[in-house]
C-alpha cells in the first residue's frame, strides 16, 4: 500500500506541474494578447485623432483638390508631386523609376536623380500600394482620391509609432498595464510628440515607427528574450533598421548615436559583446542595403563610414572637447568674475519649449529622475566592478537590465541633437515617455514584487492628472 502511494504521488506530482505549466503559458499569451489589441486600439484611435486635428485645421474634404495639393505646402508638396506622378495607371514600376533616376523637372535643367537626393521609396510605396488596392471592386467605396488615400496613410503611419512605443514601454517595463499611460502622455503633449496633423508627410514620421519596432529587438537581445526565435528576430531587426535607413535623411545621424549606446554598454557589461557585435554588423548589413537602395547616397556612406571605422576615436574626442570645455568654462568664470550666462539656458529652454509643457503632465519630471538613477547607478556599478573583483555583473543586471541602460543613454544623445536642431525634439520626447514610464512601473524591488496593483493606481492617477490638464 505504502509503495503504491509513493507511485500515485510520483505521478501525480508531474502532471500537476505539467497543467501549471500550461496555465501559466496560457495566461501569459492571454495578457500577450492582451497587451497586442490595447496597442492597437491606441494607435487607431491615435491616427483618428490626427485625422480629425487635420481635418479641423485645413477642412480638409470639404474644399477643392488643388486647394487640397496647395496645403502640403514647402517640401511636403515637393515629395507629394512624387507620388502624384507615380499614381496613373498606366505607369509602371520601371517608368517610375526611369523617371526618378533620370529627372530633369525638379532642377531643371540639370538632370538629377531622385533616389540618391531624396528620400521618397515611401511616395513609391504608397503609390504602388494604392494602385493594388483599387483593383478590387468591393474597395472601390473605401478607396476614395489619390491624395486622400496618402494623408490617411500617413495618419495610419502615425498610430503605427503609437503601437510601437506601447509595445517597446512593455518589453522595457515587463508591464502591461502602461500602455494606456504612453497614448495619453502622446497626446496631451502634441506639440512636442509629433506634428503630423499639420506637416504630414516628412520623412520623420514614416521613419520614426521603424526606429521604435527596431529598439524593440535591441531591448529583446539585450535582454536575451526568448520570447520570438532568433532567426525572426534577426530578420526584423535588419527590415525595421533597412526602412529606417531608407525613409529618413538623418537617419544615420540617429544610427552613430545608438552606436555610441552600443558602446558604452559594452564597457559596463562585457559579457554582452557577442550581442553588440551582432547588432552592428546587423545594422551594418542594413546599411548596405539601404546605400544599395539609394544609387550610393554619400550621407550614408559617410556615416556609414564613420561609425563602424572611427566610432571609438570619435567617442573619445567628444569626450575630450566637452571636458576641456566644462573646465575652460570655469576657469574663465573664475578669472573674469563673470556668472551672468543663464540667458544662454534660458534661450535653449525657449527653442525646445518642451520644459513648461511637459512638466505640467508630469512625463518630464518623472525622466530626469529616471536618467538621474540611472546614471548614478551605472557610475557606481562601473566603479564598484573596477575595484572589486567579486563584483559580479548578475548583480548589476537586478536593478536595472541592459535594455534599459541602452535606450537611457541613446535618449540622453539625442536630447542633445535635439537641442541644437528643433525638429529633433520629435524624436527625443517619445524616449523621454518610454523611460518615465518605466520609472512608475519599477524603480525598486517593491515595484517588482507588489507592480500588479501599484503601477495600476498610479497609470490611472497619471491618466487624470492628463485628461485635467488637457481639458484646463
């Protein structure tokens, strides 16, 4: 009797196990699925939005069509005459492309080609996509004019970046409550995450959805993340960074700076150097493709050039000169008696505009703290791993992962472009949500064990704290 419940237990206590298993895998997908459709909810209701602010703005479907061609106005009537002429019918793919690679009306007379100047394959895409679609009759009444069909496409394209950061808050936070806090955070702060509604087309905002799809994959193989194969994982890392490439001008301005945050990685966790060495010579295959593209484009080859020959010479020299700077500074000061340079601040806060707005919802304050932490402790844990030998790098990664620490210190680079350059902020004000998010979600290891009902009360505290401000 005794041995038969020693059997009976022995094979009761793995099918127990087993049926955990699967109902932990099953909620898992659950909450995964979960996660998937409030993303897309937000990027719907976030591209109806835009749609509705263009709308109010220009009355858009209610005036004439040169009227409507007159209001993408500057360069973005420019890449829209490219998709205008790659729309009749009658043309073929290898017309269009005869007719970019051999253009004589855009600098007339010279003869230029399109390709290697602009960035306009998304023109072509949606132009090609366009004539697909209205082949079928039952789409007939959802496909209406050319024109409407590109401005709604790129009101789609805005809900995709959406999508995409929700997506990329959860792999940093490991939470799936967040997502609706990064929508409202996006759209209470319009003016400084995104101005589709009102320039649509530029190339910012077809390139930036790629940017966060890739950083994605990025936080996933720092984060040796099993969730997705390898092999898929590769392959959309290379696609997302190839159309990112492709879509933007200053695209590899954006690429040499992640690769600055590949670097400093690299120091901090040495163990992660086969995961940075296969991201850059995935991001240098992409490059390829994209150089390929463009008929040799010299910005990306230069770049290009720059980044996987010279970036440890540059990073150096950067470091250097603002060194040199910060103590030539004080110096001066010290001898001159002169403190009066706070209008140089003021007039950088003034050209960004982002401080006063974005404090008032809460997303900035909640970043500075966030990259204060995280600056801190990485200058610690490099420090601490220096000099004590036992110091072990499963400790460093407890606190705060790889991922994380990446996309800090690329978001701390780009808020510095974007400084200097106004357009950038577009950019930089999505990374800044990212990262305060993840400082609700798990700042501590009480966060971690108690997230479920904490992080909850404090999105939807945050939440109202938005709607009051929005409708204030």
């Amino acid at each position: 009797m005794k041995s038969s419940n020693i059997i009976e237990k022995k094979i009761s206590k793995p099918k127990s196990l087993n049926d955990e298993f699967k109902f932990n895998s099953v909620k898992k997908y659950l909450w995964n699925f979960c996660e998937i459709l409030l993303s897309i909810i937000s990027a719907v209701l976030f591209g109806r939005y835009m749609q509705q602010l263009h709308e109010l703005r220009y009355w858009f479907t209610n005036i004439k069509e040169v009227e409507r061609e007159i209001s993408l106005r500057t360069e973005a009537g420019l890449y829209y005459s490219y998709y205008k002429n790659a729309v009749p019918a009658d043309k073929s793919l290898n017309d269009v492309f005869n007719e970019l690679i051999h253009d004589t009306s855009t600098e007339y007379p010279r003869e230029i080609n399109i390709l290697q100047r602009f960035n306009i394959y998304q023109e072509i895409i949606l132009a090609f996509l366009y004539k697909f679609l209205a082949k079928f009759s039952f789409l007939s009444g959802y496909i209406q004019a050319p024109i409407f069909f590109y401005v709604y496409s790129c009101f789609f394209i805005s809900g995709f970046a959406v999508m995409a950061l929700q997506l990329l808050a959860w792999k940093i936070t490991r939470s799936q409550f967040l997502g609706p806090l990064v929508f409202a955070w996006m759209v209470v702060n319009l003016d400084d995450s995104t101005r589709v509604f009102f320039t649509i087309n530029l190339r910012e905002n077809f390139a930036l959805p790629f940017l966060w799809i890739q950083n994605i994959f990025v936080v996933m193989t720092l984060q040796r993340d099993i969730d997705i194969k390898e092999t898929y994982k590769n392959v959309l890392f290379v696609l997302s960074t190839f159309f990112f490439a492709l879509f933007w001008q200053f695209s590899q301005f954006v690429l040499l700076l992640q690769a600055f945050s590949f670097i400093a990685i690299r120091f901090l966790i040495p163990s992660l150097r086969n995961e940075i060495f296969s991201l850059l010579f995935r991001i240098f295959f992409s490059d390829c493709c994209a150089i390929y593209a463009t008929n040799g484009n010299n910005i990306c080859a230069f770049i290009f050039q720059h980044r996987f020959f010279m970036l440890q010479h540059m990073a150096i020299e950067i470091f250097s000169t603002c060194c040199l700077t910060i103590v030539m500074r004080y110096v001066l000061n010290s001898l001159t008696g002169i403190e009066a340079d706070s209008h140089i601040w003021a007039f950088v806060n003034a050209k960004i505009g982002i401080s006063p707005r974005t404090s008032k919802t809460g997303c900035l304050l909640l970043y500075v703290l966030a990259m204060v932490i995280v600056t801190v402790y990485c200058c610690y844990a490099f420090i601490k791993k220096i000099y004590d030998k036992n110091y072990s790098e499963s400790k460093f990664d407890e606190v705060i992962d790889a991922g994380l620490i990446y996309f800090a210190f690329q978001s701390g680079l780009c808020g510095i472009i974007a400084i200097f350059t106004l357009r950038m902020k577009f950019l930089w004000f999505p990374q800044i949500i990212v990262i305060a998010v993840w400082l609700i979600s798990r700042n501590n290891k009480n966060f971690r064990k108690k997230k479920s009902k904490f992080t909850f009360r404090i999105m939807w505290l945050f939440i109202l704290l938005l709607i009051y401000n929005l409708y204030q």
